[in-house]
C-alpha cells in the first residue's frame, strides 16, 4: 500500500510540483488549497490528485481536513507544510492584520497541521514531515518583517520537532528556497527581476522542481538519518 501524502498549498507553483513529484514517485497525494475553487478544480483535472479546501490558518478547519483526508486516503504519513502567502510593506505601514495574516498562514499552518498527524506517525512508528522554509528566512528582506520572520520561525520550528520525533522514525526537514519561477516571482517587475537574477551564481532562477526534487528526496524511506536540516535551494545566492 501507497504511502500517503499531504501538501499544503499543494494545487500551483512549488506546491503543484510537488505534489506531482510525490504522485509521479507512487505516493497517494492530497493536495490541500484555501481559496482558489477554479486552479484546484484545474489542478485535479490535469493531475488526477483529489484537492481538499480548508484553510491551514485555522486550527479546527485542519483537524476537520485532515480526518478527511485519513478517511478517503488513509492516515498521513507524509506532511509538506508547504502553504504560504505575501503581504508585504515595511514596518512603519504594515498593519496588525498582514502581520497576523502572514504568521497564521505561514507559521501557524505548521504547528496545526504537524499537531494533527503527529499522535498517529508515533504510534505507527513512521512520518516525514518537510517544512518550505525561505531564502529570506534566511537573509532576511526589506519589506517582509512579516514573511522573514514567519519563515526564520519554521526553521526553529524545524529544528525543535526534529528532536522530537527522531526516536519515533519521524524526521523533520526544512527546504529553503531562493527565488524560484512561479507566478509570485513573475509579477516582479522585469528590471528588478533582472537584478536579482545577477545574484544568482549559477545565473538563474530556480524551478519548482527544484524543489520538488529535494522534497522527494528527504521524505523517502530510504532519508531516515537526516533530520532537522535546512537544505537550501538557491542556486548559491545565499550560502548558510
């Protein structure tokens, strides 16, 4: 039997590649999405994987979702907290709700939906839970007080539930990506774009299955010696 899969953010750009990875590997995927009905509906259609709409801010809505997702499927045994979103602005403009909105969505997501898989990997004895950490969790980025730190706190969070999961056969890994071709790097404006593409080392931008790759590999059965590791893929833009 298939081991069985959850993405969060699952239905486009890094999230969509990799959930095709895992289906692609033989893993039964559940790709999970929040607002967006038309991608999701897209995304099953082209991919066959089913989408399950819930919202990975919000404790009660996981717990609901991933029963689900257990009942159709099976019980997780593989967690990509993969969900994030965007509302930059410096400091002395951001408001309490894009503080609140980034930290729920990106942070948050991780405490929730790991507490909600994380009884049932112990007592099977076996779980890979991967966070998407950020390069500029990392670095740190003008503008994303929020995003950085939301994405700094994911890669302790990292490092804590390692710890605690490793006598259990649950690892807990961290991807961090640069910056990475989606829809969310295309709408920066090509000049800007351009610079940062000159930062690049390996001169360009990152793919989603590039990623998608590196996901695979740590949450095979085969990666059960590494744990709690941040992996960076960001072509050497940001060496840490």
């Amino acid at each position: 039997m298939s081991r069985v899969a959850l993405v969060t953010g699952g239905t486009r750009g890094i999230g969509e590649a990799i959930s095709t990875a895992l289906k692609d590997a033989g893993y039964s995927v559940a790709a999970n999405y929040c607002g967006n009905d038309e991608a999701a509906k897209a995304f099953t259609e082209r991919t066959g994987i089913p989408a399950y709409k819930f919202d990975v801010g919000d404790y009660e809505a996981v717990k609901n979702g991933i029963e689900k997702i257990a009942g159709d499927l099976g019980p997780v045994d593989v967690l990509i907290n993969n969900a994030g979103i965007t509302r930059d602005g410096t400091m002395h403009k951001m408001t309490f709700e894009q503080w609140h909105q980034v930290i729920d969505t990106n942070l948050g997501s991780c405490f929730n939906c790991s507490r909600a898989v994380i009884e049932a990997m112990r007592e099977r004895g076996f779980g890979r839970i991967v966070n998407i950490g950020s390069i500029n969790g990392q670095a740190g980025q003008y503008g994303q007080v929020n995003y950085a730190a939301a994405k700094s706190g994911i890669h302790g969070f990292t490092k804590a539930l390692a710890q605690e999961g490793a006598a259990k056969g649950i690892t807990v890994n961290a991807v961090a990506p640069g910056y990475v071709d989606t829809e969310m790097v295309r709408a920066v404006p090509p000049d800007v774009l351009d610079k940062i593409v000159k930062r690049i080392p390996v001169g360009r931008l990152g793919t989603p299955q590039d990623i998608a790759r590196t996901v695979l590999f740590l949450v095979a059965d085969d990666a059960g010696f590494i744990t709690g590791a941040t992996v960076s893929v960001n072509g050497g833009q940001h060496m840490y």
